[in-house]
C-alpha cells in the first residue's frame, strides 16, 4: 500500500481551491499526461459488484460541442472548457452484460468462470429483484465516477464542473448513444478557470463540521 503520496494539508487545499467552474479559459488546454490521469481515475472507478455499468464519453469535436450548448442550457462550459466528459449508463443492464463482466474476471485473476457461479447467482438475484431498476442503480454507480474524477483534477490543479443542467434525450440523440446502449446522464466540464469568472474568489458556503459529521 502506498501510503503519504500527497500530503494531508494538500489534499485539504485543493478541495477548498475546487469549485464549480462557471467560466473556462477555452484557450487552455489539460497537458496529455494529466488527462491521462484523469481518464485513469475513471477506468478505476469503484462500483457495486464491480459490475462498472457505465461508458465515459470524452466529446472532442468542437463543433460537436457546440451542437450541444443549446441541448445545455446554454451553458458555455460544455464548449469552452478544455474537456467535456459525458457521462453514460448501460441501459439496461443484462444478464449478458453480467456473463461479460465475470468472462472478463475470469481473464484477468486467470480463473476458470465456473468459479464465479456463486457470484452470478448473487448478481442476477439482485438485478432481478423487483423493485430494482437498473438505470437508478446505475447511475448511483456513475456518481461516485464523477467524484473521484472531481476530485483528483482538484489535486492536479484542474477545474471541473459538474453538470446534470442539460437535457439527456438531446444530448443522447446528437451523440448517438441510444444505438450504442447507453444513455447520458451527468457532465463533467474539466479545464482551466477564466480569470472572468466572479465565482472563483467567492467563499464556500459549507456547514460547519459538527453539523455534518457525526460520531457515534
């Protein structure tokens, strides 16, 4: 385990620096080695089951992007910023997405996938069950992709915002992600703060401590 990578007081500073970036420098861009962190913190993203239900697309085109800006609310960050990840769910969820997951387990720990039957077994129960819905479940799952991605770009000196201001079926049908078996649902611009941007140099509104952490 490694351990003392980044030093406490760090890590502090750098979620007391982040917030939801308004405005993006359009002409900065994130070097290809901090991208690749931050695609990295995506593909290691924890999820329940391990399952990973989800595709992060990284829409590159710019006139693409600007397609979307009307699909957004207007809101420029989706074409200003340096990268925009739109951040998809498999739907639905299979038993052939589950059979695909533990196929691919099987792989990598170099272990027949009978052995996984026990796990199946567990999966498909939960999946069936009848009050679950696999796109609420899914995107709980998608979330904690989008903190960890937050997060570490805070560490890395990266703007983000996170974005559910947008209208999915728009967004899904310019993309074209219906045909892939996906659906959007959430943004994440990432880039470089405007020095326009008022929100910036404004304090954090957070509850104290003692409200919302508890010791029990």
């Amino acid at each position: 385990m490694m351990a003392g990578v980044v030093a406490d007081a760090d890590v502090v500073a750098a979620l007391k620096w982040r917030y939801a970036c308004k405005q993006f420098d359009a002409t900065k861009k994130i070097p290809a080695e901090t991208w690749a962190a931050l695609e990295a913190s995506l593909v290691l993203t924890p999820s329940s089951f391990g399952l990973q239900p989800w595709k992060f697309f990284v829409v590159e085109t710019p006139a693409l992007r600007e397609q979307l800006v009307p699909h957004a609310w207007g809101q420029r960050q989706v074409a200003d910023a340096s990268h925009l990840v739109v951040m998809a769910i498999k739907s639905p969820m299979t038993e052939a997405d589950i059979d695909h997951y533990l196929d691919h387990m099987a792989t990598v720990r170099a272990t027949p996938v009978a052995a996984f039957a026990g796990l199946r077994k567990m999966i498909v129960g939960f999946k069936n069950n009848p009050g679950f819905s696999s796109d609420d479940w899914a995107a709980k799952q998608v979330y904690i992709a989008l903190g960890q991605f937050m997060g570490l770009a805070a560490l890395l000196g990266v703007d983000t915002c996170p974005m559910e201001g947008f209208v999915p079926p728009k967004f899904d049908e310019v993309l074209g992600l219906p045909a892939l078996g996906y659906k959007s649902c959430v943004l994440v611009a990432a880039g470089y703060r405007s020095v326009e941007d008022k929100y910036a140099a404004q304090p954090k509104v957070r509850f104290p401590a003692s409200e919302v952490v508890g010791h029990l």
